[in-house]
C-alpha cells in the first residue's frame, strides 16, 4: 500500500473519530494502535504502554501544572482584578486612551498566566464594563481584547511552548527567553493599530478623565506592584540563570499563594477552585500529550515523518515559501483544533522538514506559536472567541469580524520576525553567552 493512501486512511480516521466527540487524546492513542496493528510488526499494546509512560513521566513537563495553578490562582483572586485600576491614568495621553488597558493589562497578565484563554477572560472581565461603561466603541473594545489575548501564548511562561518544547525536544528556557522580544513587538503593534485607528476616528474616543498629578498615578498604580514582584520573580530567576523553568513555576505558585493571602482574597473555595481548575486542564492536556507521543511513534514506524519530508524537499521550496506554507497549513488547522493539538499532531513529522531546511527550532517555536496565537481568533474552533461570546453575548462571526485586524498584524509579524530572525534569536544568544 503506498504512502498516499496510508496517510489518507490514517487522517480520515482520525478526523472522523475527532467528529463523532471522541477525546482528542483517546482520538490519538487509538489512531496510532491502529497504524502500528495493521501497517507494522511490533505489538501494539507493549508499544503504548512504553511511550505512554514515557510521556506522562518526562521532568521536563513538571512546569506545566504548576504554570497552570499559577494563573489559576490569579484568575481567581484580586491581584488581576487590580490592574485596571492601575493602568488607566497612564493610558489618558495616547491616542486611543483606555482601549490601550486592552493590549498592556493582557500583556501583563500574559507574564504569570501561560494560558490565552485565561488572559482574555481575566483582562476582559476589567476592562469590557469599564470600556462600555465610558463609551468607548463596542467593535474596538473587543476586536482589540480578542487579539491582545492571544499574548498569554506569546509573552512567557506559556503551555504552548512546554508543549513544544517537550514535543520537538527544545529548551524550554531558550523559548522563554525567545519569546520576550516577540511578544513586546506584537503588543506594540496592537498598540500602534489603536493609537491610528483612534487618530483617524478622534469622535469615537471618549474625552480624557480630570487630570492627575504624576504622584496620584503613582499611588493609583500602587496596586500593579504584586503583580510585578511576581513577573520579575518568575522570569528573572529564569533569565539570570538561577532557576530552571520547572523551578520557576515553583517560585511562582509560591509566590502567588503569598500574595494573594497577603492581600486577603485567598480563601479556602478559592485555593480549592485553583487547584481543582489547574488539574483537570492539565490532566487534558496530559492526555493529548500522551495519545500525540504515541501517534508520533507509530508514523516513525510507518516511515510517514521521512517520506513526508523527502516530498517536501522534492517540491524545491525556498525557506520563505516552505515558511508560508507552513503558516498557511497550521492556520487551516487551526481552523478546527486547538492549539495544544495542533503543536502535539504535527511536530513530530515536520521536525525532520524543519531541521533539514535549516530553520533554527528555537526560532520555529516561535513561529509556530504565533500562528497557533492567529487560530485563536478564527472560527470555528478560537477559544478566545468563545470567551468573549460567553462574556458579551455576540455571535461568533461578529466577534472574528472585529478581530480580524488583530489577526493581520500577527500576519506582518510572521512577516517581521521571518526577515528579521534575530527578533527571536537575539536574547538567548545574549544570555548563553
């Protein structure tokens, strides 16, 4: 049987299966048994069993959970509900003013929550009332939310890059730190996108509030300061060397536990939520992490990932159009999986591809989390877009409509980082040496 028709076979399984409801992680896990039972030799169940294991028990993905409580804890205490309160009087003299709170308060929150979902749902539950309640434009306030929460993929800690990491086998670490600069210039972006739109429409941004003195701002922002600690907490002990990334989650959920007991919105409901919340996404995860390390087996078996690679390199694709195409591939894909899947699914086969063209895995790390941050906005399957629908009431369409903007600069800055590698490469260059 050629090597067409097995991956067809193997494809309209699985998405047939995906379909009918089945777990995406049982979905993987019995795709592959299949494969390895009909296309190869080895036994099945001593084959899962092993890689299955293998994947659930790896240290590296000890980060994970504890990333995940991390936000968790935020999520659910007042350290987030905070930020607004302290954003707001810097953002009176830009153009655009408060929409600005959008794109700096999901940033912020991005640096302690690894999740997209989880920092547009916190960032969204500040700033849509206040937002509406002042008059802003309905279509700017969301469209510029569901884009600027795609940043808690892109800014570190992120479970998009675990996930990658661990799936291609590249330093967690070095994606941390690759994705500083990355996630500064998309905010900018963001940013320069509402200061233009809000310069060619000055009579739909409502007049500045009363003027503060630069001391009130201090004081105003004062309530920014936990949330700070925690981020320079986190990160630096990465960056300096001092912790690893699993270590650094650590410090983190510590670091949160205390500040929010310090601040007295931690209780015992809302440790017990945190936790419960944090376990059953991580044990999701888990599972399709599981059911992709064994899929990914059972197409090395098969000899997919070689043959797929050798195809690829038949066509004689420069490294820019392999690139588009590549964006394109994951966007569509995206279309209907979530970003977990999409990473879990593919890297195992496009691994081979990647390394042979010669494109650093550090820097498609990068790549590939902003193209997994542009199927966040897209329909059917963009989780932000369910998240604000739960959160506004409004029909998918209109908010993808009103995001698509945010989706085209994420577009551009593919486009930027592509031509301008060091973008991504330049501060883990910076800080190994």
């Amino acid at each position: 049987m050629n090597d067409l028709l097995i991956t067809t076979l193997l494809v309209g399984t699985l998405f047939l299966i995906l379909g009918s409801g089945v777990w995406i992680g049982l979905t993987l896990s019995g795709v592959a048994w299949l494969a390895i039972q009909i296309f190869s030799a080895r036994p099945a169940g001593d084959a899962m069993a092993v890689t299955i294991w293998g994947a659930a028990s790896g240290w590296t993905l000890t980060a994970l959970p504890l990333f995940i409580w991390m936000g968790e804890i935020l999520f659910r205490t007042r350290l987030s509900n905070d930020m607004f309160k302290g954003l707001a009087p810097w953002m009176q003299a830009l153009p655009g003013r408060l929409l600005h709170t959008n794109v700096i308060g999901c940033a912020i929150f991005a640096a302690v929550s690894g999740s997209s979902a989880a920092t547009c749902a916190t960032i969204g539950k500040m700033t849509l009332p206040e937002l509406k309640r002042r008059g802003y434009p309905e279509a700017m306030t969301i469209g510029t939310l569901a884009g600027a929460g795609t940043l808690g993929l892109l800014i570190p800690p992120s479970i998009i890059m675990i996930v990658y990491g661990v799936a291609a086998d590249v330093s967690i670490s070095d994606l941390f730190i690759a994705g500083v600069l990355p996630g500064i210039l998309l905010a900018t972006l963001f940013s320069g996108y509402i200061a233009i739109w809000s310069l060619c429409h000055p009579d739909q941004i409502p007049p500045r509030d009363a003027h503060m003195s630069f001391v009130a701002k201090l004081k105003e922002s004062s309530s920014l300061i936990p949330v700070v600690l925690l981020i320079v907490a986190v990160l630096g002990s990465i960056y300096a060397g001092i912790a690893t990334a699993t270590e650094a989650a650590g410090v983190g959920v510590v670091g949160s536990l205390v500040l929010s007991t310090l601040q007295g919105s931690m209780n015992w409901p809302t440790f017990k939520g945190a936790l419960m919340g944090a376990t059953r996404l991580y044990c999701m995860i888990a599972l399709i992490l599981s059911g992709a390390a064994f899929l990914t087996l059972a197409m090395g078996y098969i000899g997919l990932p070689r043959h797929l690679a050798e195809w690829i390199s038949s066509l004689g694709l420069s490294q820019f159009w392999l690139i588009m195409a590549l964006m394109v591939f994951f966007i569509v894909l995206g279309c209907f999986l979530d970003g977990i899947s999409v990473v879990v699914l593919t890297m195992g086969v496009l691994m081979p591809t990647v390394q042979k063209a010669g494109i650093d895995p550090v820097w498609f790390g990068i790549f590939i989390v902003l193209v997994v941050e542009m199927a966040q906005i897209t329909p059917p399957v963009g989780f932000n877009l369910f998240v604000l629908q739960g959160m506004t009431g409004k029909q998918l369409t209109y908010i993808a409509r009103v995001a698509s903007p945010m989706f085209f600069l994420m577009v551009a800055a593919v486009l930027l980082i592509y031509f301008v590698p060091g973008i991504v490469t330049w501060l883990p260059h910076q800080m190994r040496g």
